[in-house]
C-alpha cells in the first residue's frame, strides 16, 4: 500500500498524454481502420504511467493467455483511497449493521461505483476502439461535468472483455479489407470455446474470463451501476436503451427496474437534445432472463443498463436507402415513429464512428446521471438489500437445503462452488438436525433467504413459468429473449429441498466448498468398483484408459454383503490393473469413494472399455455448440480431434476414428455450409475454402462409416441430418408442426430414462432436460432393435420454463440408439451438454463416447 500511494503521488497531474489518434496513428473509427488487443494494452499502461486519475491492473489471464485488464478511472484523491471505497461498497452490499442514519452517512461518503465492460462479442468490435478514447477523455477533460463525475464517481472500465476475439476479428478482418471477402464472417468461434455465447456464461461461469469479472461484482466491489456496450442488427433502430421490454421477472425489486428506467429514459433524453436520433426504448431486450453479464448483477440488486448501437460491416460503412430500415421485433413491429420511438433516423450512411460517437455519449450521459444523483443510488442500492434480507425471514421459502446424500455428490459440490462465486451466502450442517420430521444429515448445505441476494437464490432454485406472450389474439407466440427456464439443482442433477418455515440449526458459515473425500475403502483384496453416478468417474476412466488400463461396466447388478447394492454400469477395474496404493491416489485426487473388494466377479457379463479415436465436426459456421462440446470433453479429458470438412468429404473415416459427433446444427448447414440459395452482390463473400459444408461427398462418407462399424453420435437438431440422408427408421414428430401449434424455445422439460442401457448408466430413471426448439421421435419397427434409451411421459412434461402443445411431446422418444449395417447412429434429440450448463445429463454423451469401442465380455482371468 506504502508503495501504490507513493507511484501515486509521483505521477504529475497534469502529464502531456497522447492523444489516441497520434498513438495509433489514424482517426478512431475511421472506416477500415482497426487496431487490436497489444495497441490497446499499450496505451492504457501509458494511461497508468502518465495519469494520476487512471490505474491499471491485470485481473488474470484470458482462455488463450492474454492480459485481462481493467482500469480504475476517477479523481486523484479517490484513486488513493481505493480501500476505503471498496469496504463502504462492501458494507452497502451486506448492510445488516446499518441503521438508517448510518445508511444515509455512508452514501454521502462512499463513492458510486460504475463497471463499465466493453467488447464482449468481439464482432461487436465498436466499443473496443472507443475504450482508449473514453479513457483519455477521462485522464485528460477538466470541465465541471468531468470534475463532478470524477469527483464522485470510481468507474470499473473493462476494454475488452475478449481480448482473444478482439485480435482474431481484428486479424481476420485486415486479412481481407478491401477484397470480395471484406467484413465476412469469421469461419471460427471468436470467443475459443464459446462464441457469442461468452454472454451467457454469467450464473454457471465456466469461462475464465466470466469469473475474473465476477469476482469483481459479486466479491471484491459491488458496483451498483453496470453499463454494458452492444451492437444489434444493421437495419433497425440506430440505439437501443432501456426500459427493457416485457415480461419482467417476478424476483426482481420493483425499485431496481424503476431506477433502470428511470436511468435508461434520462439518457435517452440528453441524446435526443444533442440530436442523436433513431433511439428505441420498451423492446428488443426482456427484463426476464438472467444469463448475461449485465443482466444477472440484476438479481443481486446492481443497475444493469445495456446499450446497443447498430452495426456495420466490422468497420465497413454501410449505406441505407429509403425504406431499407425495418421493425419487425418485439416493440417495434414496424419502422415509424411511436412512443417509444419518437425520432427515427432517416437513413444515409452509418459509420464505424457513428457507432463510437453514440457509445461515447451515452457513457458521459450516464455517468453524469450517476454523479449527480449518487447519494440517491447508493441509498436505494442499501435499502434493497435490507429489503431482500427482512424478506427472507417474513416470507417464505426461508431456506433451500441441499442434502448431503446426493446422485452425484460431487457435483452438487460443484453447484455450491457456483453459487459461492454468485457470491451467495452457504452454511454447511455441523451435526444432524431436524425440520418437522425430515431428518438432515452433518454436512449438508443450508441457504438462508435472509441475506441480500435473495433475489438471485430464489431464481435459480425455484421453477420458472414464463408467461405465454402473443403477437395478437390467437396469433404465434412472441419469441423470448433466450431460455425460459434455468432451474440450476434441475440442470445439474442435485436433490435440494424447500423450507416454508423458520428454524434453528447446529451451522457454520463457509467461505469455500469441502468436496467430498476419495478415498480407497478396503473391504478386501481383490479388484475395485466404483459407481457410475458420479461425472467425475469420467475424469478417472479416461486416465485410466491412456494407461491402457483394463476397465468393465458391469451389466448385472451386484449385491455384496459388505457395500451393499452396485447398479448396472457399476465400474469395475482388476486388482492386478492398478495396485491398491496407487488407488487410493487416484480416489483422492478425484474425490471418488473406491472399494476394494473380495467379490468374484469371474463370469460376469460386462462391456470391457477399449481406447477410443473420437473425431468432433468442426464446421466454418463457427458453430457455439461444437465449442461447448469441445469445452467438455477437455475437462474431461476425452482425447478427440476436431475434423474439418475436407477430412469428411475426402477420406476414410473408419481408419482414423471410431465415434463423430456431429453438433447442434442444422441439417441443410451440415451440407451446405454458408452457401447461398442465390447469389447475391451487396453480402461479404466467403473465401472459398470456407463456404461449403460436408456436401454430398460427404454425406456418402459418414454414411459409409458408420455401415462400417463407426458409431455417429448426432446432438440436437444434427439429428435430422442422421434421419434425412441415411433414411433412419425414426419420425421426427416436431418435423412440421407450425409454431403456433407447438413451441418450446429454452425449457427444462420432464424425461423418463432407462438407466439398464449402457447410454444411461449412471443415471436417475428421471431428469430435466433442455429443450431448444428440439426435435422428438417416434421409432418405427423393422426387422432390428432400436433402443429408446430415454422419453417423455405421457402428461406434466414442464418442469420449468414455457411450452406450448405440450401434446406433441407426450411419450415421444428423445434419445435413440440405431443400429445401421455394423455401427450405430445415437440420436440425442436435446441439449444433453448445453452451454456446458446441464451435468445431469451429461452421461448420455460420455457413456456414448466410451461405449463406441467397447466389447461384450465375460470377465475371466
């Protein structure tokens, strides 16, 4: 601190800072012009040098190993006393020991903190070139409005929340500008594993960068405004700012969404009297769903305002002719002036600058809001948190448990880790305690209510009921924002319960998850079992496996006097495979309860896992379900390799793999890539080895592989590519039901599973899963067996979420085990892995995967 307070007072105040344009040496958003990540890190590590008002920190590393860095911006004397800021901002968010004098004191003291993230869909590349302008305006203005906002204001600026995407926009784009292919569409995904979906990481946070920002929200600085900078489509409206548009979710403090709109509306006004026109306001953007980084602080009582600017071509102006600009989306049917759309822009050219110049001028307007009316926010930011913790002890539920015997311990493990860096508050049972007659075990988690994210708990553990919107009476329904329903203990197998009344138990807080303890059991001398529930046993069989480990599943049941019942799939490694000390090392690095056992299992039937070549198609349509996948099966360590559309079509795919998957895509894009119906001259062409798809070729080759023994694991809507080309003996129901008879567009639906087949070992006989628009099959007989692996039942399909025509559902299959010549085509008719969000039901994938290669044995010496 000694240090940091004296690199302060060494800096001049008043350094000759360079201005953007000299450092990188044009215009800032000039058309065609762009610089990357490097540039970027550069010139605010000036900023930190030369500024006074202006500290720069990496908080980690991207995915790919870049700095992440954020910059504190505010006066010199506030960039001093960062500490105390940040525990007034501490005690605002957990203010149980305020008293409202004390309340008032604190905002009158304490500082607004605005986070400020740019340039998360790093396609949306506008607000990354305008982050070195917005820090210099910052360090360098001296006017009466700057004073004010550095006076009262510590602004959090984030310039890139991707800087991997950012160089790989910025490097595709300069490969091509002013070529046929200028501003097309990157072949790959600009975030490694996820794309654009990096914004919707924000409750499960599997992303690196997800969590670095997180920490900052939820545990280090409690900002109560975040402004998150956007660009939407080309042909709208030129702005989008809230209020955001219906239906608001219920958890929500009614003063939040009030004080939202009220911000969004005094920002809407100061453009309009600089003339900023085409600014839309009620559309587009529901306050419904969390999932993104500025929507889910929401639930912990922060200010989230996102703006959107309309795009052009990466940095290509685009030029718009009378009647080019359109409605057509929720709030703006069509393009003319209503109310909340007092001014529409014209039309003309629109440049990388226009984008600039908006984003710059909301910013100033927002932080000029915040600065004036900061006791106020900070206030109301305390009451609501005092709101949310009286609720929890006068309304019910009080509390959610989450017991200790669990399906899958570990992962209910994994879902308290989550929770903690929501920061939630947890408490674990010390010793057994009762609740009416239910008996809860010592070491289960308890979830008081009474605690300021209220809010953000109850969201996530209770089921949602998406209210069913129209476009007019009888007409097809509104489509929503994204999912509807995001149940966290439904997505990821966890048994929890709900508390409808006050009680008193033996509890500890705790700060970090205790997982459970492996440990090697000995309960004789012989081989090891260990149970199929856990995800974790993937991690282990894959090890094993690239050890050449011998490894069974049991396909009988097993009762053994000492350890009792051993399901089907029950895993079973010989003695003389590993020895007992090396083990037990590997049950505590996993944390798996492994037995070793006496039982003769010589003349049992099971599968003998073999090692596996697993290919994952990897598109040019930069497809966000082949990266979650890819996330996946590297934290568990599947070995794959990703093959490109010259491998399917020009090879034979037998020799090199033994199982494909093939992503969430549909079926036409498989084939076609991003070639066009007709051509045209106005879009960006594709560089030629990045249009086609797998074409008809092929087609012919996987159809060929699979005849050949290989094993096609389709997901989702790839299913209809398996059924269409290879004339599956499977109907896809949903095929041509028009939506305004059946739609389901994101909800955790009802599935019956049948965990005697090898797909579902390790699984309940009932889970929620996600269904996207997904298809649903009806098998039809013929002279070879079609395993229906998992269903859905007859009635109650939804569990959380929306559905309508639920009918269409009812006892349909959605996952299909095909034989087809000597292989097998899995269909998995849902989003088993998706978003990487929903462990529950990612066996039916891993079990998959394992069983390509393995053999019907029985177990002999």
């Amino acid at each position: 601190m000694i240090f940091f307070l004296c690199s302060i007072l060494l800096k001049p105040a008043l350094a000759q800072i360079i201005p953007p344009d000299a450092f990188v040496g044009f215009k800032i958003g000039a058309d065609k012009k762009l610089f990357g990540w490097s540039t970027i890190v550069e010139y605010f590590n000036m900023l930190d040098k030369e500024s006074d008002r202006v500290r720069v920190v990496e908080l980690g590393k991207t995915t790919q190993g870049r700095p992440f860095l954020m910059a504190y911006i505010s006066s010199a004397q506030n960039i001093a006393n960062l500490a105390k800021y940040k525990n007034l901002q501490k005690q605002a968010a957990n203010p149980r020991h305020l008293s409202p004098d004390d309340a008032r004191l604190l905002a009158r003291t304490d500082k607004a903190v605005v986070m400020i993230t740019l340039n998360i869909h790093s396609t949306e590349v506008g607000s990354s070139q305008e982050s070195i302008e917005l820090a210099y305006r910052l360090a360098t203005e001296n006017s009466l409005k700057y004073k004010r906002i550095l006076n009262n204001v510590i602004i959090l600026l984030i310039p890139s929340m991707n800087p991997d995407g950012l160089d790989m926009v910025v490097d595709w784009y300069n490969k091509y500008v002013d070529t046929l292919y200028e501003g097309s569409p990157l072949p790959f995904l600009y975030h490694p594993y996820a794309g654009h979906d990096n914004n919707r990481d924000w409750f499960m946070m599997n992303l690196v960068e997800t969590r670095l920002v997180s920490r900052q929200y939820y545990h280090e600085w409690f900002p109560v405004v975040i402004y998150d900078q956007h660009q939407m489509r080309a042909n709208g409206a030129r702005l989008f700012l809230p209020p955001y548009a219906d239906p608001v979710n219920p958890n929500l403090h009614p003063l939040l969404v009030s004080q939202m709109n009220e911000l969004g509306k005094a920002v809407v006004t100061d453009l309009q009297a600089q003339n900023f026109r085409g600014i839309v306001t009620d559309a587009y953007y529901t306050a419904w769903w969390e999932g993104t980084s500025v929507m889910t602080p929401w639930w912990h009582n922060m200010m989230g305002i996102l703006s959107e600017v309309a795009s052009v071509q990466i940095a290509t102006p685009l030029y718009f002719p009378m009647g080019s600009l359109r409605g057509g989306r929720r709030g703006l049917a069509r393009y003319q002036q209503k109310m909340n759309f007092l001014d529409p822009w014209p039309g003309g050219w629109w440049h990388l600058r226009d984008i600039i110049d908006y984003e710059l001028a909301i910013t100033e307007s927002l932080l000029d809001y915040v600065a004036a009316n900061k006791d106020e926010i900070i206030l109301n930011f305390i009451r609501m948190n005092q709101d949310e913790i009286q609720k929890g002890k006068t309304d019910p539920p009080f509390a959610y448990i989450v017991p200790r015997a669990q399906h899958d311990p570990l992962t209910a493990a994994e879902m308290i880790q989550i929770l903690l860096q929501g920061g939630v508050e947890i408490h674990q049972a010390k010793e057994d305690f009762f609740i009416k007659d239910r008996r809860i075990e010592a070491g289960s988690y308890v979830i008081f209510l009474a605690q300021p994210f209220r809010p953000y708990v109850k969201d996530l553990f209770e089921r949602q009921r998406y209210p069913e919107l129209r476009s007019y009476p009888g007409g097809p329904p509104i489509r929503p924002y994204d999912i509807t329903g995001w149940t966290l203990p439904l997505m990821m197998g966890v048994e929890t319960l709900e508390i409808d009344q006050p009680f008193e138990a033996p509890l500890e807080k705790i700060s970090k998850v205790s997982y459970p303890k492996g440990e090697l059991l000995s309960q004789g001398t012989g081989g090891y079992l260990l149970s199929h529930n856990t995800n974790r046993s993937f991690l282990a069989m894959n090890r094993w496996l690239e050890k050449n480990r011998k490894i069974f599943w049991l396909k009988e049941p097993l009762n053994l006097r000492d350890s009792g019942h051993w399901p089907a799939g029950t895993i079973y490694i010989p003695r003389k495979q590993i020895k007992p000390r090396e083990m037990d090392r590997w049950a505590r690095e996993f944390s798996l309860q492994i037995i070793q056992t006496d039982a003769n299992l010589l003349g049992k039937k099971a599968y003998r896992l073999k090692k596996y070549k697993l290919g994952l198609y990897q598109p040019y349509t930069a497809n966000i379900d082949e990266g979650w996948t890819r996330y996946l099966l590297e934290k568990f360590e599947f070995p794959y390799k990703s093959i490109l559309n010259t491998k399917i079509r020009g090879s034979d795919l037998k020799g090199e793999f033994d199982v494909i998957i093939l992503p969430d895509m549909p079926a036409k894009q498989i084939i076609n890539g991003r070639k066009k119906d007709k051509p045209d001259i106005y879009s960006p062409q594709i560089p030629r080895p990045y249009l086609d798809g797998i074409t008809q070729e092929g087609v012919e080759n996987l159809k060929k592989f699979v005849l050949n023994g290989g094993v096609l694991i389709t997901l989702d809507s790839a299913c209809d590519f398996a059924i269409e080309q290879f004339g599956l003996p499977v109907e896809n129901v949903l095929k041509k039901v028009p939506r305004e008879k059946f739609f389901c567009p994101g909800s955790l639906l009802q599935m019956f599973v049948n965990n005697q087949d090898p797909i579902a070992y390790g699984m309940p006989d009932k889970v929620a899963a996600m269904f996207v628009n997904s298809p649903a099959f009806r098998p039809i007989h013929w002279t070879r067996k079609t395993s229906v692996v998992a269903y859905y039942p007859e009635r109650d399909i939804l569990l959380s979420g929306w559905i309508h025509g639920e009918e269409f559902l009812s006892n349909k299959a959605a996952v299909l085990d095909v034989p087809m010549g000597a292989g097998r085509v899995i269909l998995i008719g849902f989003r088993a892995q998706h978003r990487a969000q929903t462990p529950a039901t990612f066996k039916l994938l891993f079990n998959a995967i394992l069983l390509s290669t393995a053999e019907d044995v029985v177990i002999s010496r």
